[in-house]
C-alpha cells in the first residue's frame, strides 16, 4: 500500500479565509488530460476507465517538451482515473523525478477524487481503489491515500459524485478549497535552479506552481468559467491544454468561496484582447449545461449521443 500521505485531507466544512492565509505567490496550471480511447468515437464511451491512444502518449511527450515550468513545480495533482494520472505521469516527467528523488518516491502525484469527470458514462467511471492500488503502487509515485471506497459510484441517489449540477458545483468547491491547504504546506526543497528556488535562497518566499491534471468537462465547474464550452463536445478544452490561475478569495470570490482567476498571461495566450464573459452570460451558460445535464442524467439512464447504454435503466 501507498505509504502515509502528507497531502491535505478533504474538507468537510468550509474554514474562513482572510488575507493572513491567502498562500502568495502561487500559481495553479490546469491541464486537460490526453487522448483517451474514448475520445476516438462516442462508441467507445462504454469503456470503463480507459487508457490513452498512442496518440495521447505522443501529445503527453509534447507537453513535457513544450511547458515551461518543469523545475518551478511544486505540487502535482491529478484526478484517480487511469488517463489523468499517466498523463500526469508522461507529461510532468522531469517534475515528476525531480520531485520522486526530493520525497523518495513517495507520493509524488496526489490522486484527488474531486476532481474527476462529471459525468456517469463507463469511460467516466473510475477504477476500484484495490485496482489501482495494484496499477501504481510499485511504482510508488502515486498517492492513492484519498481514493477511497465508493469515489467511483455515480449512481446512487445520494452519491456525492452523482452527475448532478449542485453536486458538482459542491465537490468543485471543495477541489478548489483542498488545492488552497496545499498551497499552505511548505513544499520540498528546490535542488534545481528554477526561480522558485532563486527566490527562496535570496530571502523570499519561494513560489509555488501546483499542476492538477483534470478533464474537460470538470475544468469547467474548477474554473467557474464556461466561456467557450461546447455542449456538444462537453468541454472547451483540447487535450492537454493548459491554462494557469492564481487563488481568488472572499471579495473576488462568491460567497466566500475560494476562486480561480486566469493570470492575464495565459488569457492573452489564449484570447488576445478579448474581455471575459460578464457574469450573466456565464450564469446563462450554467443554465444551458444543466439544461444539457438533465438531458442526459436526469432520468436515470446513462446516455452516450442521446441514446440509451446497454438498453436498460440504471438507478443513477
């Protein structure tokens, strides 16, 4: 078994936040998973929690040479299922070693369960703690302490990762929280020369750049941002996009919530000039995906394209 974990455990009632514990200088880089089987054709959504395409493989190889902040990283983060974390795994490598070498390959990659995708499709659906217990622990890379018995069960009535908006929304909440405590900790030391470790040794607090790989879907509700989604595709993210926030709290944020704001970086990066949906048009966005939520959850059938999986109901 996975040896004790030293990331944060789940909230369960929300602490107050103020400026004293606001974590400065932290960045959180986003990043949608790699292509999984399941990506290739709506057909093969009946996979239960599938692996990446050698394509994916190659994309996870161009975001390791393409990303820019190996030896700032701090924190990896990854939700349980299989395609996030060998992402996570392929595309952070040289993190991922740095890191392993610093902590003794103990846990370099925190499996977070709220994190994982929205829906309750087969391929949405993660594997048995036991079963990944088995996959990743020899290696000793993945911290498997939070998966616990049940993060898996979409189907219940009253399963908090049940394809729900307000359910959602909650454990999106608490993702963002979780993601705040582990700013809080002191990371590993730098061995490296990347400006984190720069600014430690001259006296300054060291910056902290924590990578949580996610889903397309997920990215959406993390963010509170649905600019750009596609209900048709379900997310506005490719794979393997990434996008880099910093922590908003209290006055930025809602009711208190702990938020995510895009670096102005990342958002020219993206979209140039352009200004950012205004809150009612976000609000009306979350409309349509609930609208697009009860469609295809709301009666109790799971639902690839609008059609029925495996022709029967399903106590969801």
């Amino acid at each position: 078994m996975c040896p004790p974990s030293t990331h944060p455990s789940i909230p369960t009632q929300p602490t107050p936040v103020t400026t004293s514990t606001m974590p400065s200088k932290t960045y959180i880089h986003l990043v949608r998973h790699a292509q999984g089987h399941h990506n290739v054709s709506q057909a093969n959504h009946v996979f239960a929690d599938p692996l990446l395409t050698p394509l994916g493989e190659s994309q996870c190889s161009a975001l390791r040479d393409s990303f820019p902040y190996h030896d700032k990283i701090t924190h990896l983060v990854a939700s349980p299922m299989r395609r996030t974390l060998y992402t996570c795994l392929l595309s952070f490598q040289p993190a991922v070693e740095r890191l392993g070498t610093e902590k003794g390959k103990k846990g370099v990659v925190a499996a977070l369960p709220e994190v994982q995708e929205v829906s309750n499709l087969p391929c949405d659906i993660g594997s048995a703690p036991e079963k990944l217990h088995q996959e990743f622990d020899e290696g000793g890379l993945v911290d498997l302490s939070l998966v616990k018995e049940g993060w898996q069960d979409k189907h219940s009535p009253d399963s908090p990762w049940r394809p729900d908006m307000e359910k959602v929304k909650r454990r999106a909440e608490k993702a963002r929280r979780w993601l705040f405590e582990l700013a809080q900790q002191d990371p590993p030391a730098f061995t490296g020369a990347g400006a984190g470790a720069e600014s430690q040794a001259d006296g300054g607090e060291q910056e902290k750049h924590i990578v949580v790989v996610t889903h397309g879907g997920f990215l959406h509700f993390l963010t509170q941002d649905f600019d750009g989604m596609d209900l048709n595709k379900g997310t506005g993210w490719e794979n393997t996009e990434w996008r880099s926030y910093e922590f908003v709290t209290d006055a930025q944020g809602k009711n208190g919530d702990i938020g995510l704001k895009e670096t102005e970086e990342s958002w020219r990066k993206r979209k140039g000039s352009a200004k950012p949906l205004t809150e009612t048009e976000q609000e009306e966005l979350m409309a349509a995906v609930d609208e697009r939520l009860q469609q295809a959850f709301g009666d109790g059938v799971r639902r690839v394209g609008g059609k029925r999986v495996g022709g029967e109901r399903v106590d969801v």
